[in-house]
C-alpha cells in the first residue's frame, strides 16, 4: 500500500482557511480529519463581510498570486449563489485608483473602471463586480463538501499539535497558533460590524474617512452588513454600543437610507495578523510533517482556495 497517498491527514482549525485546504486534500484522495475547537459556524471565519480583496495580508505579492486562483473557484461557485452562498456583485472600492491594481488585477475584474463621481464622491475610487461571499451559507457548504470527499469534521479542542494523530498535521489555526506553534508574532487586529435590516442597498461599498476609518456597506442575502474598525491588538469580543453607533453613522453618510435601518446584530472578529502568512513545512523527529498555515489576516476568504492549494501540496506532495 502506498502509505504516503493513504495516510491520514489531521487539519487543525475549522474556519474558511482550515476547511477549504481539507476540501483540496480530501479531493486529492486523502483521509481528512478536521479537528476545530468551535462549530465552523462560530469561527472567525463566520464573522467575516467577505467581500474578495487582498486586505491586511502579507506578503502582498502571494497574497495576489492566491487571491487571483481563489478568484476563478469563487466566479465558478457564483454560479450556485444558493448552494454555496457565493454571488458576483458591483460596488466601489473607495480610495482606489486603476494604478493601484494595475499589474496585478486589470483584465482579471469584471467590470473593473474608474467609478465616476456620482458613485463615489470622496474621491478616486474604482467599481467592478467581486465575489461576496454570505459566510452563514459558504462554511456548512464547504463542511458538506468536505464530507462529501469523505472527509469529517470534529469539535475539540487542541491544547498541543502532538495531541494531532496522523503522519501530516496543517495547522490552520489563526489567532491559536500564538500558543500551538508559540508564535508570539501573530496577533489580533479586532474588527467590529453591525448586522441591519437592508432598506435597498444592492451594491457593496468600501470607504475610508480623511481619519483613516473605515466604513464598508456588504449585502447580504436577508440583510446589510456595515462596517468596520481595524483596531490592533485588542482581544475583546463584546460589541462596543458606541462604536457601532460611530460605525452606523458612517455608513450612513455614504447611504443615507441605512440611518434608520432596524439593527438585527452586533458582531465581533479578531483577524489573525502576522508580519507575514506563515506557510511552511515542518518535519518532526519523530518523521511526521506540520504544514503551518496562519495568519491570513483580513483576507482568509479572500486567498483561500489559492492557498489550500499550496498548503496541500506542502502536506503531502505528489
């Protein structure tokens, strides 16, 4: 028997990231374990807007290569938006210019153009229709997968990777691998949203204030997510009343029909920030193999499949 092709793999961490590289290695004819300490609904990954854009993620240069693969599975999975809760939408990237994406994403954006000044008034900014992914639909769609592919999914809690049995061990496990991989260089950049009943927005909007905050309008299937805040290094998840009133506010003066919008939740996420994604291979004495995979930042979703791809060919090359 080949023992490299049949062995079994333990995927530490269920969110976007984690989920995703077990779906690529599942379908490469793995054994597949997800072990993830919080339902994939409760992950991170949950709270994400989800909108496709390389955002807090280094280096920018991988990150491109990544989110442009990642690019092609999601404009494939648009074409199920009711299956795997991915849509191409419009919007406009506030201060944006075609420069900025010149080189890299010009003629791979549908509709990509400058946005005129009725679309965006603060400034230079750029429109093109993007992925949009509703987290509450894509995450059980990629566990169904996963299961589908023969692969399962396990709520535990992993204190230690050597409590991990398997000869390959990825650990995707974002802000938890300060403590599985004592990497103190991965740390929380924590960002807060507000969940609003959607008075009629259908295109999504990214903005940033002359103060450097951010507001951001996504809709979603059911409602309207606004947002956000990018604060470093803060480790609560408690919504913060005024920073959502500030966050409204904003969003409002960008929409003005979201003033009054019925609030239906209050959420909070901790990216996973590191000075780079540490992507690696990693042999223990012992002879088995940890693929490190974490801190993707704000762009989990955004590199995702890209990145799967690289992280499973480290785990068990062909």
């Amino acid at each position: 028997m080949d023992t490299q092709r049949s062995g079994d793999v333990i995927v530490v961490g269920g969110g976007v990231v984690g989920l995703t590289t077990a779906v690529v290695l599942a379908e490469r004819g793995r054994r597949v374990r997800v072990w993830t300490r919080d339902p994939v609904e409760r992950t991170t990954s949950a709270v994400a807007g989800a909108l496709w854009w390389p955002y807090h993620i280094e280096p920018i240069a991988s990150a491109r290569t990544w989110a442009l693969r990642s690019l092609e599975v999601y404009e494939d999975l648009a074409e199920r938006p009711g299956t795997t809760g991915v849509r191409l939408v419009d919007g406009v990237m506030g201060e944006t210019d075609l420069d900025d994406v010149e080189g890299w994403a010009v003629g791979r954006l549908a509709g990509l153009r400058r946005a005129t000044t009725a679309e965006y008034a603060g400034g230079s900014a750029v429109r093109a229709r993007l992925p949009l992914i509703d987290m509450a639909a894509h995450l059980p769609w990629l566990r169904e997968r996963l299961r589908r592919a023969g692969g399962t999914v396990e709520e535990r809690t992993v204190r230690d990777l050597a409590e991990a049995d398997a000869p390959v061990v990825v650990n995707c496990t974002g802000l938890g691998a300060r403590d599985l991989a004592a990497d103190p260089s991965v740390r929380p950049v924590r960002g807060q949203l507000v969940v609003v009943e959607n008075p009629g927005v259908r295109t999504w909007l990214v903005s940033t204030t002359a103060e450097g905050e951010m507001a951001y309008l996504f809709p979603q299937p059911g409602r309207l997510l606004l947002g956000g805040t990018a604060e470093d290094d803060v480790w609560s998840l408690e919504p913060d009343p005024a920073v959502a009133a500030a966050i409204v506010r904003r969003c409002a003066a960008l929409r003005p029909e979201v003033a009054g919008a019925r609030v239906l939740e209050h959420r909070v996420g901790l990216r996973p920030v590191r000075p780079a994604v540490r992507l690696e291979r990693e042999v223990l004495p012992d002879g088995r193999v940890v693929v490190h995979h974490y801190g993707h930042g704000g762009a989990g979703v955004t590199v995702a499949w890209g990145c799967a791809e690289e992280a499973a060919g480290l785990a068990v090359p062909f």
